[in-house]
C-alpha cells in the first residue's frame, strides 16, 4: 500500500540499540533501482501500537521488528500467519492493500539461507541437533531445524521450565536437557546452534565444553557482534564447520522484500563487505 513513485520501509526497534538493517536494505534499494527509503525507528514499547498503525497511513510499505517489538506487535497486527504463530514472535509486518497488517516472521528463513550459502553440505536429517537457549532466535532455528528434516533436537536452556515451553508450542521432536547437561549434549551431534546472548559484544562468553563434538559437526551461532564469537572461532579451530551470525540478518532479508515488493534481491559478497566493515568499524 505504497504510492508507485517512492516506497518506504522501517525497522523498529530499541531507542538504545543500533540496527545493521538499515545498510543491507538500502543498499538492496540502490541494486534494485526501486525508488524508496528503510529507516531505523527507535521507539520504547509503549508507543509499538500505534506506530503500527500509523504505517498505513505514512505510506510505508512495512517494517521489521527487533527486540523487544516482536511478541507484542502479535497483538496488535490484523493477521498473523501460520509461522509466526508457532513460532510466537513477529519479525515481518506488511502493509495490505486493504491497508491492514500481516505479521510474519523470516528469521527461520535467515537462519537456513545462511546455514545453506555458508555450508553448503549441511543436512539437518544428518544427526542430532543441539540448540542452546530458548528464547525467541531459538524458536525460529527450532522451526527451520524441524522443517529441514531434524529428527531429533536436544534443547539446553538455563531454565527448564521455558525450554518445555518451547517445546509444547513448537511440537516435533524436542528433548529439553537441564543447563548441566550441556557438554554431554554435544556428543553425536550433528549441528549445534547457540541462539543465546552469551558470547556477544557486552556479555559473558558461552561456556561450553566441545571435547563430545564430532568432528563433522556443523557449529552456528546467531549472533554478529562480534562477527565470530569465541564458541565460533573454538569450534573452527578444531576443525569444524562454523558459521556466525551476520548471514542470518542478511538472507531474512530478501523473504521480506518478496512480500514487500514482490522481488527477491540477492546477497551479495559485496553486501556482506559492506556489512562486515560497519560492524567492525572499518566502513
């Protein structure tokens, strides 16, 4: 619901938080030659109502929600796709042309297009999977895990109570193991991801224990800032496959555009360059 000269997305997010989604998505604005605008919209929880609402009506075509948006904007949205109500959290929100809003959510999306390009020999049916955390990251790599063919998935979470939960919502194969339990979880392991915070810019690292991780295990972690956390760059240097976090915020990307305006831009080295240089300081 956009006037055809101009297109408008958003992010909001956090009044005290920067986003990296500003870069990748103007950037797809210049590659695609379609005219328009993506802006960071810092706001505080209160104000998510209406300035959802609002968007029908600033002419924008959508936006992305970031934490801590992306559980209340489901109570606000007209319509909330199948996905994100299992997964239970909105990352997506389009603008109909009726001028109502559709919550969805491509982090699920991201986390595959980024395990898929990283590495390319990846099967989530080769063995066990163990995620750690439970959070809402893990709810979107529990679903992408389970549509991909995960037999089993082994979920570590400090608190045993919201990894059942998760558990329950997302349904399929999913064994909650206590935090104690987390070293043990990596034996026979065929993927590993920590969707945690722990191990990011400002936080505590990960502490986990990889003498049990096989040697052909896939080893992901969510997060981008740093680029590669320390749980990233150990499970390299044994000599396993792993991937960081920034290729999930790129390949969530190009879902959103599909619905915004009906293309698929690509990520490009040049794209992840850029992106790399702006988390690093060296834009």
């Amino acid at each position: 619901m956009t006037d055809e000269s101009y297109h408008l997305i958003g992010v909001m997010g956090s009044p005290v938080m920067h986003s990296q989604s500003p870069l990748m998505h103007n950037y797809w604005f210049d590659q695609t030659g379609l005219p328009g605008k993506y802006v960071y919209l810092p706001l505080p929880p209160e104000r998510l109502p209406a300035a959802l609402r609002a968007l029908p009506a600033l002419n924008f075509s959508g936006c992305n929600l970031t934490i801590p948006h992306k559980l209340q904007a489901m109570e606000i949205v007209d319509e909330v796709d199948e996905v994100a109500r299992k997964i239970g959290a909105i990352s997506c929100v389009v603008v109909l042309e009726d001028g109502s809003l559709l919550g969805t959510n491509n982090d699920w999306l991201g986390f595959l297009g980024n395990l898929k390009q990283s590495a390319p020999d990846w099967r989530a049916n080769a063995g066990p999977a163990t995620v750690i955390g439970a959070g809402g990251g893990s709810r979107a790599v529990c679903h992408a895990l389970l549509s991909e063919g995960a037999q089993e998935i082994r979920l570590v979470n400090r608190s045993n109570d919201r990894a059942q939960r998760l558990a329950d919502d997302i349904g399929g194969p999913i064994m909650v193991l206590s935090w104690n339990e987390r070293h043990a979880a990596l034996d026979g392991a065929a993927t590993v991801v920590n969707t945690t915070s722990l191990g990011m810019v400002g936080q505590p690292p990960l502490e986990l224990k990889l003498d049990a991780l096989g040697p052909d295990a896939v080893v992901a972690d969510i997060i981008y800032t740093p680029l590669e956390t320390s749980f990233v760059q150990a499970a390299r240097a044994r000599g396993n496959t792993a991937v960081g976090g920034l290729g999930m915020l790129l390949h969530q990307g190009p879902p959103a555009w599909k619905l915004w305006f009906g293309l698929t831009p690509d990520v490009t080295p040049e794209l992840r360059e850029m992106m790399e240089a702006s988390i690093t300081g060296n834009a």
